[in-house]
C-alpha cells in the first residue's frame, strides 16, 4: 500500500465515521436507511429502538439504501431552527467588530446547503457500492455497530470483519474516484 492511499482510506474513514456518522446521530438531518426485506427506517427510528435493530440478524439483513430525505417542509424547519436566536448568536451580533446577524445567518445556510451537497455525493457512491461493502460501511461506519458486534451477529471473527471493512472504505474511495484501479 502506497502512502497515497494510506492517506486516502483515513481521509474516506474520516469522511464516514465522522462527519456522516455524526450527521446521522446528530438528527439534523434525517436519513432513510431501506433494507432488502422491505423495512425501512430512519436515524430517528434507529435511535428510538435501537435495541430492536441490533437483534434483527444482519447476517440476513442487508442494507439496500441510504437516503438523506429533504422535502420542503423539512429544509424550512431547519431554516426556522437556524434562525432562533441563541446565546452565541446574539453576543456575535451585538460584538460590532464581527459581521452582523443577517450576514452570520446568510453563512449557516450557505455551509449548511454546502453539507447537504457533500451527504448526497457521498451517500450517492456508498448506494453505488456491492451489497457487502454497502452493509458494513453503513453498519459500521454510519450506524455506529462495532466490527465486534458486527463480527458476533454474523458469525466470523473480528479480524475479517476488520479487513473487509478496510476493503469497503478502499472500494468507497474508488468510486468517489479518489483512487485509480
């Protein structure tokens, strides 16, 4: 393995593991995670009764899709959420050297649609991936499930479930085209 890749798969597990997974705790956003039985679920409902998805088999479950849902009334919530004002928000506007609180505001929503274009061109080339890849970076890497307790639903030993993972993120990065073949 070449020092560029190195660096990619840690900038892919970084990318997964920290930014979507904390988007997908977070529940600023909501995603829609489809199985290939026919359920369907989103952060919310795996939050809720989590307990209840860990025990279904995900050896025979597998993850179809993921989905960053974002109809209208959606997107206007999370503007009408932004846009309350907080402790932070008021001493920024009320600091006269700093920019004023339309501007401050006008800058959330930009990053904000900035993050929302960067979940869906992930997400697109995770759905891209082969069913395994997709079922342990969703599981593992937005789900949060340790390879562990992936390892013990399945019935395989940690380490193989480790390295099929290193191999998903590799796969990832292909088609997002930061590596060549």
């Amino acid at each position: 393995m070449t020092t560029k890749e190195s660096e990619v798969r840690n900038e892919i597990k970084e990318e997964i593991e920290i930014f979507m997974r904390g988007k997908f705790q977070g529940g600023e956003f909501i995603f829609d995670v489809s199985l290939t039985n026919g359920v369907r679920f989103t952060n919310q409902d795996y939050f809720e009764n989590r307990q209840y998805f860990l025990k279904q088999s995900v050896d025979q479950l597998h993850y179809q899709s993921i989905e960053l849902v974002l109809t209208q009334n959606e997107s206007q919530k999370m503007l009408i959420n932004q846009m309350n004002p907080s402790l932070s928000i008021i001493r920024i506007s009320s600091d006269k050297g700093r920019m004023d609180y339309q501007s401050k505001m006008i800058s959330r929503i930009t990053c904000n649609e900035n993050t929302i274009a960067e979940i869906k061109i992930l997400l697109r080339a995770i759905n891209a991936l082969v069913p395994m890849d997709k079922d342990i970076i969703i599981a593992h890497g937005i789900l949060g499930i340790s390879l562990a307790r992936i390892a013990e639903l399945r019935g395989k030993k940690p380490e193989t479930i480790r390295r099929s993972y290193i191999k998903a993120l590799d796969h990832l990065a292909f088609t997002k085209g930061l590596l060549d073949s």
